[in-house]
C-alpha cells in the first residue's frame, strides 16, 4: 500500500497486518508541525484499521523524534510489553505501543537488557523520551500474563521494571549504583526539560 505522506505501507500477506519503518515516520514528522504530523498519523491509523506495526532494526530507535511531533495530549495511553519473536538472541525486547485517538502504533526495536550498553539504550532512547513528553503517568507495563500495572512512579523502580520486563532484571552491583546514578541525572534532565 502506498500512502501520500508516509510513503509505503508493508502488508503481511493473508492478514490485515500493517507495518511501516520508523525512519518514515521521523523522516516526515521533522519537515513538518505537530499538530499536521499528529493528524496524517491518525489518518494512517484509520486507513489500516487502526493498528500500525513500526519496526526498527537497531536497539536505539528515534522515539524522541516520534514523541516530539506527537501532541502529548493527542497520546492517551502508552503500554510497555516484552516480546520473544523480534530477536531470538536475547530473552526479549521491548515493545511501545502508543495510543492514539485512531489506533495504536506498536513500536517494535531491538530494545534488550542483555549487557550494560543495551541496557543503557532503553533508558536514553525509551525511558528519557516518555519522561520528556511528560507521558508516564499515562504509562502501563504489560507483563507476560497480559496483566497490565501501572508504571512506577520512581526512577529506581522504573529502571528495574523496564530490565525486568525484558528478562534481565537490574541488580545492585558497585558499577550498577554507578550506573543508576546516571540513570537518574539523566531522567531528571529530562523532566526539567519538560517542564520549561
């Protein structure tokens, strides 16, 4: 399927599955406003029946470019979740799934835990970006059981739920406070930029 604005649409044969890479989006959405941007989203959702997959073949995704050309008002919902079928080498990587007034964008990386560098990438490119567009206090985790709970409201116990979440739960060696301590300074920096 090719659409005006974002270009082509990847439909799975046999199924009403659609997907799109996230550089079409992040492409588009810098050349353009917010509230444009927001709106050819909810477009797209409606055109594909409400459900976008958007995939992205690294573990550092430009969410943030995503978020900041999305009204944080027009998002009424964020869930986290993990999934086993995007890389069989890891025990698993995180999903976002945003929820707009047309559908939902399940954004699909390589987002995993399994080493500190990683691990270090789901707090600058997942945790920062939702601190940033104030959207955690709209956010949900779901675990395996499809049980959805609400995001923690503490930096520590976000982190440990995100690694958790993944399948490689944070433990507190020396290098991991070190490592925490970051966490937190950068997650800080990113609420002081969103309340300016």
């Amino acid at each position: 399927m090719k659409d005006f604005f974002f270009g082509n649409i990847n439909k799975e044969q046999f199924k009403n599955i659609y997907s799109i890479e996230l550089h079409q989006l992040t492409d588009m959405a810098e050349k353009v406003g917010a509230g444009y941007f927001t709106k050819q989203l909810n477009r797209l959702l409606t055109s594909v029946g409400g459900n976008l997959i958007v995939d992205h073949g690294s573990s550092m995704p430009s969410l943030y470019k995503l978020l900041n050309k999305t009204h944080s008002s027009e998002i009424g919902m964020v869930e986290i979740g993990a999934r086993t079928d995007v890389n069989d080498s890891v025990k698993a990587t995180l999903e976002c799934s945003l929820y707009l007034e047309n559908g939902i964008l399940n954004l699909r990386p390589h987002w995993c835990a399994y080493k500190s560098i990683r691990a270090d990438e789901i707090i600058s490119t997942l945790l920062v970006p939702l601190h940033e567009n104030n959207l955690i206090s709209k956010t949900f985790t779901i675990w395996s059981q499809g049980e959805s709970e609400r995001f923690p409201e503490d930096i520590e116990s976000q982190v440990s739920c995100l690694f958790s979440l993944s399948g490689y739960p944070y433990y507190s060696t020396p290098d991991e406070g070190q490592r925490m301590t970051r966490y937190k300074y950068e997650i800080n920096e990113a609420v002081e930029r969103a309340n300016k």
